[in-house]
C-alpha cells in the first residue's frame, strides 16, 4: 500500500480534484482522461480486486457512479453517452492495483473504443453457454 497512488490520494499525500467523498468511497478526476468528466471511483480501503469488497462497498461504488452520471448528464461537459470501466487484474488492463470505476462521457468519433477480436463475430452454441452459466452460477452459491 505504500506506493499505491489511490492511498496516497485518499491519505492526501498527493493533490486530487475530489468530487465526492464519504466514509467508504472518494471520486476523483482522472489526471489522464478519456474525455474531459473523466471521474475514477475508488474505494478507501486498499484491495486489488472487486471480488474482495464486500457488497456494501461495491454496491456503494456503483451509487456514487449513478449520482456522478446524472451530474455530467446535466452538466455543460461534451456528453452523448457515458461509459463505465473496470479492469479487474492485469490481463483486463488493470494498471493500478488498487480497485477503482472509472466514469466517462462519450461523444460519437471521440477517438476512444474497445477492440473485439475476430472471434468475437462467432456466436457459441447454446450447449456452451450453459455450460459456462452452469460453471460460474457453481460458484456463486
């Protein structure tokens, strides 16, 4: 934790421009933007990934990103439409290891998107889905 950027933010070692901030959750500006409104919501306490929060906190993270939505919907900042990411672990693109949402507005040509692969044309079966669904929902008892 101790070079961890996001502690040092929630801890104030280091400047932020803070738009919220209560006992679980601060939200702050993304110093490398998407576009302008890029918010990142980031829990105080340090874990690496979503899966070890407890529902509360996730539950909590995703309410400060519905209030900070309405507000850049509302507000003068370029906004077609709004995107919400989180990379959860290095292969998903995670580059901090401290888990965090970010919130960002989108306009047509922006210049920013997600790259599909080529097997992502081909549908899998039904037979495969329900084996993945089969899998995971194992898991979530």
């Amino acid at each position: 934790m101790n070079n961890c950027i996001f502690c040092k933010i929630i801890n104030r070692e280091l400047p932020a421009s803070i738009i919220h901030e209560d006992d679980q959750v601060i939200a702050f500006m993304d110093i490398q933007p998407v576009n302008p409104g890029h918010i990142l919501v980031v829990p105080k306490i340090h874990r690496e990934f979503i899966a070890e929060l407890d529902e509360d906190l996730t539950s909590g993270m995703f309410n400060v990103a519905a209030k900070i939505n309405r507000a850049l919907r509302k507000s003068d900042i370029r906004s077609e439409g709004i995107n919400y990411f989180l990379a959860d672990g290095e292969a998903a693109g995670q580059e901090v290891f401290h888990t965090h949402l970010h919130i960002f507005p989108r306009f047509r040509n922006d210049g920013f998107g997600l790259r599909f692969g080529e097997r992502y044309s081909v549908l899998p079966d039904r037979k495969e889905l329900d084996e993945v669904c089969t899998s995971i929902k194992k898991m979530m008892e």
